[in-house]
C-alpha cells in the first residue's frame, strides 16, 4: 500500500522546481528516472524505493480537481493563495488562473518518515509554484517535520 499527496499549483512544478525541492527535503537521497522518464523515484541508500514523484499535469477544467480529490483534505501552504478550485474566497483565491498543475508523490508504506519527508517534499514544491497540498491522509500540523 501506499499514500499519495497531490500538489495542486498555479505554476508549473518544473523539473528544476522538483530538484531544488528534492535537494532541501532529502539530500542524501538518490533520484532516478523511471517510467519512460514520467517519474522520478525516490531511494535511500538501500535501494529501497520511498516515494515517486510524477511529471506535473496542466488541467485546463478546474472541475476535474475537485471531482478527483472528493474528499480529501486541502492545506494551505504558507505564502501561497489557495488555486480557486479549492475557494471561492477572494482573500485565498487567485480567479485569474482557472488552470491548475497537478503532481502527485507516492509514498510507499513502511519507509521510516516516509509520510512526512514525502508531505514535505509536496510542501516545499507548492509554496514554490503557488500552490495547495492535497491528500486523503495528510499529517496534523505538528507531524510536518
């Protein structure tokens, strides 16, 4: 089993967004493309994969956002607006964008820390392209790390 945290952004999550992203949150980590170079893993020095993170997709009808993630948990992340699919709050929301990037990680189960490196990760790369943190079993604020 595994758990997945979708970060949904204004901006694009680029490959040099992800890797500077990488860097701050596990450094000591290996990275490697898989996948026909659609995602990249995440290992420990064990060869042990710990979380997968996907290329980011443009979804152009704002709709498809909330119908996927039914039910799932949206955390803001400091500094960044809420992407409108999410609020109809000017203060939160940025109406101007009705695209949205998605990109997912995927935690895999039974990795020491691998829930909060992995929900790190996704914060470090939303508040860097403006974005929320999303997921159905996302840590209380104190398990941030």
């Amino acid at each position: 089993m595994s758990n997945t945290v979708t970060v949904v952004a204004l901006d694009e999550p680029d490959q040099d967004v992800v890797m500077v992203s990488l860097l701050a949150v596990v450094p000591q980590e290996y990275v490697r493309q898989a996948g026909d170079s659609t995602l990249l893993e995440v290992e420990d020095g064990n060869g042990t994969t710990m979380f997968a993170v996907e290329l980011p997709r443009l979804i152009r009808v704002p709709g498809e956002v909330s119908r996927l993630l039914a039910g799932a948990s949206v955390k803001a992340v400091e500094g960044a607006p809420i992407p409108s699919v999410f609020s109809d709050d000017p203060d939160f929301a940025d109406p101007a964008h009705q695209d949205v990037w998605w990109q997912e990680i995927t935690i895999r189960n039974g990795i020491p820390d691998g829930d909060s490196l992995g929900y790190r990760l996704a914060q470090n790369i939303a508040v860097r392209c403006r974005g929320a943190v999303v997921g159905h079993q996302l840590p209380e604020s104190g398990e941030q790390g």
